[in-house]
C-alpha cells in the first residue's frame, strides 16, 4: 500500500471550521472499458456528426449519460425506437444478446460495438461450454444488462442463474459431470469467490473460467476500500444506483469495518450527519463515475470541514483498450 497526498490545489478554508480528514481511495473511478466505451460514441459524433445512437445507457452514470446526450447521442432501450438511419448505432459496454446483432444486421444498421472485451470474454466461455456440451451456471445478478447479454448468448435455458448461494444449494444439473461456470464481472469478489469455492466442492467437474471473470477494475476498487474503510466514519461511493460495481462498493466498505457506506451520485447526496467533526470520511467511485464527480465531494466536503486529503493506493492500473477500427483513422481531440 502506498499512501500520498494528492495532486490538486489545496483548498481555501477557515481555521474555525471542524477539522476532516478525507482517505481518496486509488484505484477508483473509470475502468479502461468504461473509458473505451465513452470515447467509442465522442469519437463516433466527432467523426459521423450527431446524432448516433445508443442502445441502453452506454455506462450506468447519469452526469456521463447527459454529458453525451448534449453532444447528440439519443439513448434508446430498443432497436425498434431506432428510425430508418445510416448513422452510427451503438451497443453498450455491458453487452448484448445475439438476437440484439442478428436485428441490427437485419435492417442493415452501422454498429459499433461498445461491449467491454472483459465482457465479451465471459460471452466466449458460455458458447464454448455450450458447444461442449456442458450446462452453463452464470453467477450473477437477475435483471443486469451483462447477465441479460451473456445469458442470450446460448439458447433459451441453456443458461442457469445463480445469484445466492442458496441457489447453488438448490441447483440440481441434468448431469453433475457436465457443468461449467462463468461468472458476471462487477460482482462482489468474496460473495462470488464463496459461491464459486461451493459449486467446485458439491460438482468436482465442474469446470471454471481459466482466469477469474471478475475484472482487474471492480477487483482493484474493491480491494482499496477494504484497505480505508477500517479507518472510517463514513465511505462514500461516487456512483449510480443502477451500478452493479458501485453496490458493491458500499457492501464491501460496511463489511470491512465501516459503520457506514452510502452511495452518492452528486455532492447532493452527502449524508452530511453521518460525518463526526474530527472524524474520517473515505471517498472511491465505481468504475463507471468520472473523476470530475469525486472533485466535486472533495469540494463540498471543504466548504463544511479544514479537509487534510490523502490518496491511498493499492495497486497501479495501465491497461486500454483498442477503439472499432471503423473510428480508428479518427483522432479528433475528445
């Protein structure tokens, strides 16, 4: 663990006002899919002009959704909601169904696919189980976009849901030497390690993913907050309601030692009477809320309290990912 002061101006404050100190956890924030996605439809505007659209929200983040809403991205749920066009339809970085693509081909749209490759990993597991011949178990949660996506990657059924570990009690298999497991990838790292380790114990056959499907970025965010939360009064997680890794943030942060975890998506949202003048509130962000959202907590915060910030760091992250090649030769500044 490195631990530093950040790399931001010092706030202006008043000596009579009660004193905080605020633990910036790092890593937090945009993940090298969120990233890719986000600059996968500016790019698209900047190349192909507005509007393009979206299928589902692009990221689950509000201030990022109206950000590119404002820029003329049109977000729609379905296919149908999009009228005859030869502009730019994108899919989202949580993934889609193969009926999804099968449509678009259908009415001759130009796609560009925004799915996270991490994502697009675990859809490539579940097909070669499949085709294998294995029954598929998903762990994850009913109802998300990514397990909707990955779920319709197979035929109806072929795919069976775990969300608990109840469900994995439960779960009886046609043949108990014929089963695999993925996994979706913004889940809690010990819940899901705990229904993982259980499935290999009840079926020793069963066959995982050669490497972990929880990516490198909710496992990195949720390492850093068991790291601060110990030492806090009060974690805030910068993220949507609808962010699977931002809710398991907040689970994360109470189950390490913090009383309290709370979800803000703006500084509106503090829970200003859960902070004890002298006390210690931590700061991170999910993977899809953008760093301009964490600054404006931080500012907030020194409007009430003398802030002494410091970033705890637990691991460095350097990993991108490649744009479409069809907004390759574009490199408009974004």
């Amino acid at each position: 663990m490195a631990s530093d002061s950040p790399d931001q101006p010092t706030q202006t404050q008043t000596s009579d006002l009660p004193s905080l100190k605020v633990l910036l956890a790092a890593p937090r924030g945009f993940c090298a899919g969120v990233d890719r996605a986000i600059k996968i439809v500016e790019l698209a505007l900047a190349k192909f002009g507005a509007p393009v659209y979206v299928r589902h929200e692009i990221v689950h983040n509000r201030y990022v959704v109206d950000s590119l809403r404002a820029k003329g991205a049109i977000f729609v749920e379905e296919l149908d909601d999009i009228p005859v066009t030869d502009q730019p339809v994108i899919f989202s970085a949580h993934g889609v169904a193969k009926s999804v693509p099968e449509a678009a081909n259908a009415r001759n749209m130009f796609v560009l696919d925004a799915t996270c490759p991490l994502v697009f990993k675990v859809h490539f597991e579940a097909i070669r189980h499949h085709e294998a011949g294995r029954q598929v178990l998903l762990i994850g949660h009913s109802g998300h976009p990514e397990v909707i996506g990955t779920m319709g990657q197979l035929p109806d059924g072929a795919v069976h849901l775990i969300e608990t570990l109840a469900d994995a009690e439960s779960f009886e298999p046609a043949d108990p030497d014929k089963l695999a497991f993925t996994t979706q990838t913004t889940l809690s790292v010990d819940d899901t390690a705990e229904i993982a380790n259980y499935l290999r114990k009840r079926f020793p056959n069963i066959v995982g993913p050669h490497k972990e499907d929880i990516c490198y970025a909710t496992t990195n965010r949720q390492t850093a907050v068991k790291e601060i939360a110990p030492n806090c009064d009060l974690v805030l997680v910068v993220g949507a309601p609808n962010s699977s890794n931002s809710l398991r943030l907040v689970e994360v942060a109470e189950r390490a030692g913090c009383p309290n975890g709370r979800l803000v998506q703006r500084s509106e949202d503090i829970p200003w009477e859960l902070i004890p003048a002298d006390g210690t509130v931590g700061i991170t962000a999910g993977a899809s809320a953008p760093e301009v959202l964490v600054d404006e907590i931080v500012s907030a915060l020194g409007k009430r309290f003398q802030t002494k910030l410091e970033i705890v760091t637990t691991a460095e992250e350097n990993i991108a990912f490649n744009v479409p090649r069809a907004l390759r030769d574009e490199a408009p500044a974004v």
